[in-house]
C-alpha cells in the first residue's frame, strides 16, 4: 500500500495522544460533553522509524541471552538533544542515577551533561567514583554517617524536611562543604499512577508548606537562610504543560523563598526526549525562573537520558499449554529483569510482535522464577514461536538494569554496548558468583 503522507501524521498523532471525554453537569442537569485531546501518559511512547531501524540493526544473535544491548548512537542523540536544550534555556542538566546508571557509557554521557543526581551515599559515590562533574544528592532521610561521607565530594544534599536540615546543619557543623537544598511538596500533579505521584496529599516526599511553616516554629530562626537552593520533583513521564502547571504551583505557595536562593531544581519525570515533547515551553518555563529570580535552574531526568536506547535479548526455552494459552517460557523473568511491567504495570513492544490476534501466531510471554504472576504479557508473531527463539523487548535500558533482582537465582542479564561504528561490546557479564555473594 503506498503511503499517505497525512494519513502517517494522523496515526502518529492518536499515538501519542489520548482522546478524553469530560463530562460536565449544566445549570438545567443535562450533560455538557467535551471531547478532548491530551497528551498520553504511555510509559513506552511508540518508536518513530529511525529509532526503531535503530534498535533493529543491533545484531541480536551475537549478544548474550539474557541481555541489554544499548545503543550508544541513540543514547548520544538523547544527549546532544539534552544538551541543546540546556543551551536554550540555560538549564543545568543531571542525570538521575536511579534511573540509568550503566557505568561504562558515563565517558560518554559526561560530555553533555552537567552531572549527576544520586539518592543516597551509594549511586554518589558511583556518581564521583565515574562520572565526576556535579555531584547532587537528595534522600528522604541522611544517617549521620552518610551525610559527612557525602559532604566531602557532593555539589548539593538536598533535605526532605526541615527537622532533617537542621539536622544535617548541626551534623555538618563547620566542616561543610556541600550546598544545601530544601525538597519542597507543591501538591500540584498531573500524575495518574498512584504509585508514581509524589505529590499526592499523603505523600512523604518533600514538605508541604503547611508542614514547613509548622516545624519552623521549633527550629532554629533563619534556618532557611543556610539554603542555597528549593527542588520539588512532582512529574512522570510528562510533558512540558504538567511542568508549567506544577512550577506555577510551586511558585503560588514558596515564592517568597526563591529571593535569595542560588538555584531551583525542577527534579526528574520530563520526558524530553519523546517525540512530540513541548521543549519550547520547557525553555519558557525555565527562562521565566531564571529571568524573575536570578536563579539556576536544575533538571535532573533518568528516563529521557536513556529513553528508546535499548532492548533486552531473551531465549525461548520452552512452550508450555496452559488454561488454552500458548504459554513461552523465556531465559528472563519479569519480576527480575523488568520489574515495572509487574508494579506500573505495563506492556514491553517487541521487535516484530503484535497485539494478540494481530499476526497468526499468539503467545503468553512467561518467566522463568517461581511467581505464578511472572507474566510479560500476550504477543502475536507471524510465524510460530520455537525453544532456542531470540525475542526482542524494546526500550529497556532505563529502570531495568538498576531494579534487577537475582529472586531465585535468576542469572542478571549480560549488559553490551553497540555503535555502528564499533559494533558489538559486551561489557559486563553476570554468573553464580554475583548471586552468591549478595548473600551471606
Ligand atoms: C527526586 C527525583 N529526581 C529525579 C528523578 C528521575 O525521574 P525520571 O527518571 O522520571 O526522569 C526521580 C524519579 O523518581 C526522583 O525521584
């Protein structure tokens, strides 16, 4: 069939957004429907073609089953588009470790980033061990220890409240070297999964102003003016309209504290790099901060580093019938190495796979642990499935590698590099060892 041009657009287009009825209630009772078009919220934003020729040039057969293979031209591409918008808007750009911390791309990396953000002692000292640049720490709460181990080396520590600040301070005494920062809790989110929401009115992340005005009153007078910065992290996989709904919530309830501040940090969940994404209104909105306040502004995204970069090789090892399922057994395992299919949950794309019924062949995806729930999800394929098969899943260097588990001795994936240039690398490969010496 050959192509309409308008008619791609118009597919591209419902891809990526969702078509929303809102229903409202007139004044006489009846109902006042509105259709609306919003940005979806799809943790897998489909591959536009060159990202998905991209990952299918990766020659898969060579790589170690299991295994991530991420490609470094795409992971540069992600980069340099970072970057330009750090040159925009004047933006500094990190690298939250908690969501991609493959190690032997940091060479790479550090050449377009500004540095990292860690979420306690262990990724900062990955973070000053090799990637080097600006060390940023935040976490929920310091033990005494980690805090002065950090403050030799960290750029930032960032508190989640004002008792643990004040603490910090006392801890820190004279020997501090680090800035301070302040997590603060807008209460303003466009995030759907509850699991994902930092804002949420319950929510321990950050304080809330309300909390901070309280706490305040016990604490030390002008402990704010020891701050040198404000971070809210509140997005997931948005756009950059939730981050300007959220900035100007943060700015209704804590701008009387940006004067005098030395920088703001915006936190993670900006998923730039997707097609599509606002960066225009990124740029604004980080320009207005630093126009109106004389500020540094921080963004500090893991998923959009390495968003479409990657895929995990897995083996067909067998097939199984079951309740009139056609059920693959795979050398992988979804609670072990790709465990936000089971919490978020979602639906990894495969090279090649299609919705169930799609193509003539369908299949469960199963794991190989225990947990009768080890599911990836239902597939079709054009030709029947085999042990001995390779599968591709798609977008997997991001929130895997770093959440793996070894839950019944599940060997970890291998992880490879590729590159057109340089081709294959295997950099890391796990064995019993690794299983075993977690234990004791
Ligand atoms: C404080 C903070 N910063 C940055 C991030 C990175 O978010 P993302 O990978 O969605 O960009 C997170 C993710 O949870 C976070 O909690």
């Amino acid at each position: 069939m050959k192509s309409n041009p308008k008619f791609d657009e118009f597919c591209c287009f419902l891809n990526y957004t969702t078509l929303t009825q809102k229903s409202t209630r007139k004044s006489d009772g009846s109902d006042n429907r509105v259709w609306t078009y919003t940005m979806a919220q799809d943790p897998t934003p489909p591959l536009t073609p060159d990202r998905l020729q991209a990952l299918n040039s990766i020659p898969c057969e060579e790589a170690p089953s299991p295994g991530y293979v991420i490609h470094m031209d795409r992971l540069e591409a992600n980069c340099q588009l970072l970057q330009s918008v750090a040159e925009r808007s004047g933006a500094k750009i990190l690298l939250a470790l908690k969501g991609f911390a493959c190690h032997s791309t940091f060479p790479m990396l550090r050449r377009y980033l500004s540095g990292t953000t860690s979420s306690g002692l262990h990724e900062g000292l990955l973070a000053h061990e090799l990637f080097g640049k600006e060390v940023h720490v935040y976490s929920a709460a310091y033990k005494p220890s980690e805090l002065t181990h950090l403050n030799r080396f960290a750029h930032s520590l960032v508190f989640n409240s004002a008792n643990q600040l004040a603490k910090g301070i006392e801890i820190l005494g004279n020997s501090r070297k680090a800035e301070l920062g302040l997590r603060v809790n807008p209460e303003y989110s466009e995030v759907e999964t509850e699991l994902y929401d930092p804002c949420s009115p319950a929510s321990r992340l950050g304080t809330t102003r309300a909390a901070l005005d309280k706490a305040l009153s016990n604490l030390p007078e002008k402990l704010l003016n020891q701050l040198h910065g404000l971070h809210f992290h509140a997005l997931c996989e948005q756009d950059a309209d939730a981050l300007e709904h959220t900035a100007e919530a943060f700015e209704k309830k804590f701008g009387d504290l940006i004067p005098g501040m030395k920088w703001l940090n915006f936190g993670g969940g900006h998923h730039i790099t997707r097609p599509g994404y606002d960066i225009d209104r990124l740029c604004r909105t980080v320009q207005y901060f630093r126009d109106t306040y004389n500020v540094d502004v921080y963004l500090e995204p893991g998923e959009a580093v390495a968003l479409h970069t990657g895929v995990l090789i897995v083996t067909v090892l067998d097939i199984v019938e079951a309740g009139g399922h056609q059920i693959a057994i795979l050398d992988s395992s979804a609670t072990c190495h790709m465990p936000d299919v089971l919490e978020m949950p979602y639906r990894p794309s495969i090279l090649g796979a299609g919705q169930p019924g799609e193509f003539p062949y369908t299949y469960r995806l199963g794991g190989m642990s225990c947990l009768a729930g080890d599911v990836v999800g239902d597939y079709s394929f054009a030709a029947p499935l085999s042990p001995g098969q390779r599968i591709v899943f798609l977008d997997m260097s991001h929130y895997t590698m770093v959440k793996n588990t070894t839950f019944n001795g599940v060997p970890l994936p291998a992880i490879s590099l590729y590159s057109s240039d340089s081709g294959l690398n295997t950099v890391k490969t796990f064995g019993y060892e690794d299983y075993r010496n977690r234990l004791s």
